[in-house]
C-alpha cells in the first residue's frame, strides 16, 4: 500500500532496475529448490490475473511516473500463457508510451519450453531483457544446488533467448564451487558462457544464508566456503577462459571487489586489477582484507 494506494510490489528486483517501474504479474517462484536461495521461501508460487496486472500498470503511473524502463517479477514471469504476457507487454507500452526497457527474470528451463515464435512475440510486444541464473556452468554443482537444469540447457536457453532478439543477462555466483571446487566452477562457468556469449556477465559472491540447504550444508562441514583470496583466483581464472563480447559487472554488494569492464577488450586491465589485490592478500592478509568489502556489507543481501 503506498500512500493509500493499492499496489502489488514485486520483493526482489536486479541492482540494475533500481530505477525501474517495478510490476508483479507473478508471485514467488515456481521451482523454489534452488540450495543457496532464500528470495521467495514460504511463499506460494501464484499467477496474478491479467486484469489485476492491468489495473496495477495504471496505478503504477501515479507511483513512479513516466520512466523509460520496467522491470517485470517476481522470479520467472516467463512461466506466464505467452498471449497473457503479451497483452500486459502491450499495456504497458500503452500506459507508458517511453518505455524503451522491459525486462524480467527468466528460468532457462522455461525459456527451453517457450517456443522460439513465443519468444519472438514476447520480444515484439516490448520485453526487450531477459536477467537468467545460471550460477554455475559445472553440471555436477548445477544438480549439488537443485538448480533444475544441465549446463546444455542453461547454454540451449541462453542462445535461445539472444535468437530471440533479447538482451541477456546470466547471472553467476562465485564461491559456489566451495574450496574443494572452484577451478571446475570457473573453467565450466566460463564454457558454458562462451558458448551463450550474452549481453552482460554480472556476478554475485556466495553469502550462505540461514534457513537455505547450503548453509546446513555449511554449518555441518559438508561444504567448506571458498576463502576471499580462492573467491578471487576463481574469478581471475573465470576471466582468463572468458572468450565474449559481454560486460563483466560485479554489481552487488555481495562481491569482494568492483571488477567491471567490456570483455574482451577490458580483460587485460580486469586480471590486473585482480592480480594485484591476490598479491596483497597473498603477502599482507591483513591489508589485502582491508581492501574488500567488508563482511558485514556482504551479508547485507
Ligand atoms: S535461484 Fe531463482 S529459480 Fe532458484 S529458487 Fe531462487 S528464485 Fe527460484
């Protein structure tokens, strides 16, 4: 309710669509496994009406105002009849006429499903981003975290989506391969990537969060977290068999350090840049821990 008004927010949104008009069409997530996610735990995964998305989109107006950009939750709207996410695209576009951004998270297996003519239509009735979470290209850590999809689908879906015409961010979590598995995590994250080749790279940290699988799996010694010089050399390693024209974005403040830049023709400067914060931390822990992000911030999720 904001100021008397009625007005489903959706809980979660990328950093990225921080000034966004933000629209649920649907609530919750419709596979809520995934080991390390706590986003919509103990929420029902349900279908809102269109009409009721309908009447949001125009109270939306005297919320946010004629922004240029949407971004359409919660987890996978996807999921949605493709003719009812169209005709929301088309309202919306409709009731906000500068609209030159619309975007929605997106699971891969729903994008497999979804015919490419489905997808094209969606992509012509304005949804122009699709945010995937592939966390992971290593098949044997995909199913370790209940992901629900193979490397090959998670690349089948992401090359899907960009023949689609969508701009295509996949999401990665560094430190999810664990002390015991983090060069495997890189090196088939990095595969997987270069076979999808997508818009933007954006990297989270692994923060185990309470009432998750994984931090069970944590608090019995089952899985030994990645320390921030191995979170570091993973990334490093991710760069270095990186071969993409995306961005790399480290924009979330769960990363140890802001690594950002065009690939290919930043990687150069982005291992440099890494190389020198594991060489402090290699010789002078103490002031190489300093120049990360605090602890305390990163847990702030
Ligand atoms: S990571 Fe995404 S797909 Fe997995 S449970 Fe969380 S919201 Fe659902």
């Amino acid at each position: 309710m904001v100021s008397g008004v009625d007005y489903d927010f959706p809980p979660f949104r990328p950093p990225s669509e921080a000034g966004s008009i933000l629209l649920r069409a649907t609530r919750g997530c419709p596979w809520n496994r995934c080991a390390f996610c706590v986003m919509y735990k103990g929420m029902r995964f349900s279908r809102r009406p269109v009409e009721e998305i309908k009447r949001d989109i125009m109270v939306a107006m005297s919320i946010f105002g004629p922004r240029p950009t949407m971004f359409i939750g919660d987890s996978n709207s996807l999921v949605m009849k493709t003719e009812e996410l169209v005709e929301v695209l088309r309202f919306a576009r409709k009731v906000f006429p500068g609209l030159r951004r619309v975007t929605s998270y997106a699971r891969a297996k729903t994008i497999l499903h979804k015919p490419l003519d489905d997808l094209v239509a969606l992509r012509e009735a304005g949804l122009t981003r699709l945010h995937v979470g592939l966390e992971t290209g290593d098949d044997q850590l995909l199913k370790y975290m209940c992901k629900g999809a193979t490397a090959g689908e998670m690349v089948e879906a992401g090359r899907k989506a960009v023949e689609a015409g969508f701009e295509l961010t996949e999401y990665v979590i560094l430190g999810l391969g664990g002390k015991d598995g983090w060069k495997r995590h890189a090196s088939e994250t990095a595969k997987a990537l270069n076979r999808i080749n997508p818009t933007f790279i954006r990297v989270r940290t692994l923060v185990p969060i309470p009432g998750t699988p994984l931090y069970e799996k944590v608090a019995s010694g089952e899985f030994k977290a990645s320390s921030p010089l191995e979170v570091l050399k993973e990334t490093r390693l991710l760069i270095e068999e990186l071969n993409v024209s995306s961005w790399f974005l480290s924009d979330h403040v769960s990363n140890y350090l802001p690594v950002n830049g065009k690939l290919p023709d930043e990687k150069e400067d982005l291992l440099n840049f890494l190389d020198i914060h594991i060489d402090i931390l290699e010789s002078n822990p103490e002031l190489g821990r300093g120049l990360l992000q605090p602890e305390h911030l990163r847990q702030r999720l």
